[in-house]
C-alpha cells in the first residue's frame, strides 16, 4: 500500500511517497481504509520537529481521517466491516490504511460525506471545546475570531454563529473577510489594513468583547487581548504567526479577564467522555448543514507538496485534504 512518509525531520520537499507493508490490527484495534487523510497548520510544523507533539522518523503526517472499516481485531464490538468511521490520531493518516483503536472512531452519519467528515476531529473538534469547555461561551456574547478564514478559524466562526455568538472575524484580506461573512460572521476587520484595536472599540461602543480566538499570536494578541471587556476570556489555541507572544499580565488585573489555554489533544486523553459528546454534537451539526466544514482543496498523495505549501502560505480557505487514490464514498 502506499504511504506519505518523513523520513526526516524538514520542510514538505523531504516527504516521500513510498509503498509499504499494510497494518494488521492488534487486539482492540480497527484497520480503516483510508479515504480522506486531513491536513492542518500543526502537519506544516510536525514534520519539520516545531511542534509539541514530536513523532520519531520515519512516520507519516495527518492527523485525521476518514474511510471505511476493513478489518477488526480481537475484541472489537460496535463496528463491522464496512462501516463508515473518522478519527484523529495526532500523526500518522497519509497512507492508504491505519490500524487504530476502536474506542477512538466513531461512525460517520448516512447524511455526511467521508471528505467532510475527515475536516471535523482537530479543527471543530478543538474549537468546540475552547467555545464550551474553556470559554463557556454563552449565547448573545461577541465573540472575536483572529485568523478567520483558515481551518481552525473557520471553525471558530462556524460554531460560534451556531452557538449563538455575534461573530467578529479577522483577516489579512478582504477576500478572507467575505469567505468569513459567507459562514456566519456578522462584523469583519482587515487587520492588514486596520487598527485592531480601535475598530473592536468602535464595534462593541467601548465595551469591549467577551471572547477571543486567538490560532494566530504574534503582534494581534495584545491588541486583541486589551479589547475584551470586563471578565472577558482569551483562548490560546496557537502560534500560525510563528511568534509566542508575552502580553503584559497587568491588563488581566485590570480587566478582570483570563487568558485561557486550549490543548484539545490533551483534553481528549483526560476527559474521554466529554470528547464524545462533543464528537456527536459535531456530527450532527454537520449532517444537518448547521456546519459547513468547508474544503478548501482535494490533493492526491502524489500532490502533497502543493497541499502543504497552500497552507503554508496561508492561502487556503477551510480544510485541505489527501485523496487516497481507492477513496470510495
């Protein structure tokens, strides 16, 4: 079977296709015939070592997929060759099988695509718990949404329109901005061009917002953090700027606010249970049409490069995905 695989840590030009021997699964594990492999910002710095989560080479990027279930190993109730499942396994999914545990997949509804349901684990899944579980967003707050046409900002707006939110999202581009405002997102601000700062003032009459969704850093955090209001609450989701920030801890004293950080995969592992109700949730937002989990570009795995360098650059609007190339519906 083929694979996508990093023999060594470094940029996406090291990668190579290579065919390799197919899992067999251990006891409590699935083997999934992957269809879709999903690719995030977190791949673009895995493989090059920048990341917290640091898999030994040689191993394959992706972090979530989706396809049919082809084998079951000792022990495994509540699936069947067959059937139709997603996970997120942090690493690993470029290839065209993955032997998995069973207790981490969950089925994939009739009425949602295998594409969509491979952009909805990391993304959706890491913003729906930074909007419940962290921010404990409730509905009719104003919600600011930095880095907002990407894969985990287009969550963000997403969710916190369904949630309720009024949705603030910020761009480097007009075009970004009116791909945010197709999603969901009542106000927009070009930070490129504008003053951070100074519109969320006038857009919020000087109260300031209750929640920010921060996937960027750098220079936007301080700015977005001196907007909230009053017990406002800033989520750490990560750096795409490439810079940690060090926001002067006296704005949290004066504001009465918290900065509060978002590790989604830890999350997982610690609170398994509600994981899954988040997991189903997402689900059935996305079967309804509730969320778009739009896809940006399909790749084959031959084409992984262009499919790393659009993220890379910045330049992809929602989820960017590898085809295998026996992906069935």
């Amino acid at each position: 079977m083929k694979a996508l695989i990093c023999p060594s840590l470094g940029p996406p030009e090291n990668l190579k296709v290579m065919d390799v021997e197919p899992p067999l699964p251990a006891e409590g594990e699935v083997v999934v015939e992957v269809a879709y492999a999903a690719l995030n910002f977190m791949d673009t710095l895995i493989i090059e070592g920048k990341y917290q989560l640091k898999p030994a080479p040689p191993f394959s990027p992706a972090g979530e997929f989706s396809g049919r279930v082809l084998a079951l190993g000792a022990g495994v109730k509540g699936f069947a060759v067959g059937d139709r499942v997603m996970g997120s396994s942090g690493f690993g999914a470029a290839r065209e099988q993955i032997a998995y545990p069973a207790s981490r997949l969950a089925h994939v509804p009739d009425g949602l695509p295998l594409d969509k349901a491979a952009g909805l684990s990391i993304a959706y899944g890491t913003t729906l718990h930074a909007l419940k579980q962290r921010a404990e967003m409730k509905r009719g707050e104003m919600l600011v949404v930095l880095g907002a046409s990407g894969g985990v900002g287009l969550a963000a707006v997403e969710i916190g329109r369904v949630m309720g939110a009024r949705v603030i999202a910020c761009a480097s581009s007009d075009d970004k901005l009116d791909f945010a405002r197709r999603y969901g997102a009542s106000e927009t601000i070009n930070y490129a061009t504008e003053d951070l700062r100074a519109r969320l003032k006038e857009l919020t009459g000087g109260k300031g917002v209750d929640v920010v969704y921060d996937p960027v850093g750098g220079a936007l955090t301080e700015p977005a953090l001196r907007s909230l209001g009053w017990k406002g609450r800033f989520l750490v989701i990560g750096f795409a700027s490439g810079e940690i920030p060090r926001p002067p801890l006296n704005l949290t004293l004066l504001k009465g606010c918290d900065i509060r950080g978002v590790y989604w995969g830890e999350f997982t592992a610690r609170e398994p249970d509600a994981n899954r109700d988040n997991m189903s949730q997402l689900l059935k937002w996305a079967e309804s049409g509730e969320l778009s989990v739009h896809i940006h570009a399909k790749y084959a795995l031959e084409e992984h490069r262009k499919a790393f360098e659009a993220i890379a650059r910045r330049q992809t609007l929602g989820k960017t995905l590898l085809r295998m190339a026996n992906a069935v519906e």
